[in-house]
C-alpha cells in the first residue's frame, strides 16, 4: 500500500501551470498535505481494510447438525425471466410477513422489486434485460417476459440484491463458491439463502460492455435454501412454484460458473461493510483501473486536490490529470461520469465515502473531455 499520502514521496507542482503558481506563489509542502489530511479525518486505505476486516462467516467452532430444516412459503415467479424477484419476495415475506410479499401478492410484488433495481447490460449492476431496458423502465417489463435461457434477456446477479435487501431492513452477505458447509451454517442459524444455479449446467458466455467484457451463465435461475441433510439441499424453485431437493453435486455443479452465488439472508440491524478490493471490485468485477479520473481542486486547500488524486490512485483509479480550478461556494464533493460509464457509479461514489469524503453532487454526463472517464472536484 502506498504511502504517499502521508510520506513525502508526492512531487507534484513542479509540472502544473502558471496558474496553480501564480494563486499559490509556492509549492505547497508535505507537511501541508499531512496536515490537510488530519484535518478532514481521511484515512489511508490500510487503515480503512485494517478497520472493515472481519470474518463473513462469523465463529468456525459452531457445530451445526446433520439436518436442519426452514419453513418457507413456495411461490410461483410471475413473468419467464423474474425468478431471483420471485426469489427474494419468499425471503422478504418469510422475514417481515408482510402480506404484500405474499404469494397471492406476487405480480405486485415482484413489478415494485423489480423497479428498485435499474437496468444495466451488467447482471453484477442491475438488470440485464436488453438495450433498451437501460433507457426505459417500461422495455424491462415487456423484455421480462421473453423466452428462458438466452444471454440478451437474462436477468440480474447477487450484488444489486444486497442494497435491495437492506431496504427491508435484512442483511445480505455473499458466501464464497463452493463452501456448502457455510451454507449449512446459515440455514441452521435461521438464515435463507438465495442461490445463483444453471439449468443443464450450460456455459458462460462473455458479452461485450463499453468497458470490456462480463460473463453471463446460460440458463442462470434462481432459488431459495432453505434446509440441508446429510445428501443435499432444499430448495424452494419459484420456476416451478414448489420446494425440490438437489443433491450436494448437484448444487455444486450448479452454482460453479457464478463468482457469487449464494447470498445468505437475515434480519439483521448491523450494516454489511463496504471493503474495497485492490483494483478491481470483488462483488461486482469493475475494474478500477479502466476509469481515467481527473481531479480538480476547488477547495483553495493547499493539498487537497492532491490527497483526493492519492485515494484515488490508491483505490486503483487511474488519475490522469489534477489541477486548481476557482468555484464560489462549492461544498463536498462532486462526481461527473460519462454516460456509458454509469455502472462505475456507485463504485466511485462508495470509495470516495469510505475515504471520509462528504458527495454533494454526482452526474452522468457526456458533455466533457473524451479523453478523461470522470472528474471529481473537491470543495469546502
């Protein structure tokens, strides 16, 4: 981890304009920086991992039984590609009762769950569900309705579904591929789990994104856990609208081509925390590195515009540029982002809060520099 925030390795005004020397006279010193730094509370990125680190799974040494078994209330999902909507009303109904997620409730349901979540061509940010579902909410109704198994019409992976669960005041944490034994673990502790698994097993196919590729499983469905034995899983399948059992190759098989395919459900009052990955993004697969940044100073704080710049490029980012801009009244700070970017956004937006920063504003936009992905302005 770098240290250049607080150590005195960033030379940086020697290359800046006339400008920044004419409003400044000097340049500033490192001291400046360290101080500007304590001042805001900023922490470096290994004191924020060192703060954050916590085992998901909580205490090893739980002996869990052979057997354990959840009452869950089967549903059917409403439209052909709406099975993790379906999925995550049974989990919201069985933790609130609330008789607007239940089963004779579902159409209601799973159109307002669904409008929670927006549209994305990446099934790790929002709903995949055609090109022109990302421009219209209405297309990703209409576009629910097509035929199983395809890779255009398909559908949305785990992550979105955590800030989802949130909202009904539930804790939503993944579990690594493969340990069924923390799956076991989940459910003996009260906790359903929604699981990622592929009809047939059928491949992955890469799709093409304005900035680089995603993997998307052919015939990707969604069901909930809810009970184990010494053979296998239960499963409530909304596909189907019953509860099945699946045995543990089965499920295993099932579940291998989804980085994330088990999401464990509870009520809970305690946040799941954010913790940033080095470059790229372990819940989503961004890649932090593909973001050209330029950061511009509109604070008149000698320092922050370069402490913002070492945050950044210690997130990953790639900062390509800072530099003092004037600006009456600017507060926080501000994010533009090209458009076809807008699935960076609650990544940038999240690393620039964990870092102590207040965001004021945030835009996606396509009206500046072609060369430059994002600014991000400091202020006040």
């Amino acid at each position: 981890m770098r240290k250049a925030i607080f150590l005195a390795g960033i030379v940086f005004f020697s290359f800046y304009t006339w400008f920044w020397v004419a409003v400044f006279n000097k340049q500033p010193s490192n001291r400046a920086i360290e101080d500007f730094l304590i001042k805001k509370k900023i922490l470096s990125q290994q004191s924020i991992r060192t703060v954050l680190k916590q085992s998901v799974q909580g205490d090893s040494t739980v002996t869990i039984p052979s057997s354990y078994v959840l009452s869950v209330m089967p549903r059917k999902q409403v439209f052909n590609l709406s099975c993790e909507f379906a999925a995550a009303t049974a989990i919201i109904h069985h933790y609130t009762n609330d008789e607007f997620f239940s089963p004779k409730n579902e159409l209601a349901a799973e159109k307002m769950l669904i409008a929670k979540i927006p549209a994305s061509l990446n099934p790790n940010i929002g709903i995949r569900m055609g090109i022109d579902a990302t421009e219209s909410a209405e297309a990703v109704l209409a576009n629910i309705k097509n035929r199983f198994g395809g890779t255009e019409y398909y559908g949305v992976h785990a992550p979105p579904f955590i800030d989802l669960f949130w909202e009904y005041k539930l804790l939503a944490r993944p579990i690594k591929k493969g340990d069924l034994e923390a799956v076991k673990k989940a459910v003996f502790s009260g906790h359903l789990v929604m699981t990622w698994i592929s009809i047939g097993y059928e491949r992955a196919v890469d799709v093409a994104l304005s900035y680089g590729t995603t993997p998307v499983v052919k015939g990707e469905h969604a069901v909930v856990i809810y009970g184990y034995n010494q053979d296998g899983v239960f499963v409530m399948d909304p596909g189907i609208g019953t509860n099945r059992f699946l045995s543990y190759q089965t499920i295993l098989d099932a579940t291998s081509l989804f980085p994330l395919p088990f999401l464990e459900v509870n009520p809970s009052i305690k946040e799941f925390p954010y913790e940033p990955t080095e470059r790229v993004d372990a819940l989503t697969g961004l890649d932090r590195a593909k973001i050209k940044i330029a950061v511009q100073n509109a604070s008149g704080e000698v320092g922050a515009g370069s402490a913002m710049s070492a945050i950044l490029k210690d997130f990953g980012y790639a900062v390509v540029s800072m530099e003092q801009i004037t600006s009456e009244e600017r507060e926080g700070v501000s994010i533009l982002l090209k458009k076809e970017l807008a699935d960076y956004a609650k990544l940038i937006r999240q690393d620039i809060s964990l870092a102590g920063y207040q965001i004021s504003s945030f835009f996606a936009t396509q009206t500046f520099d072609s060369s430059t992905d994002a600014v991000v302005v400091v202020g006040e």
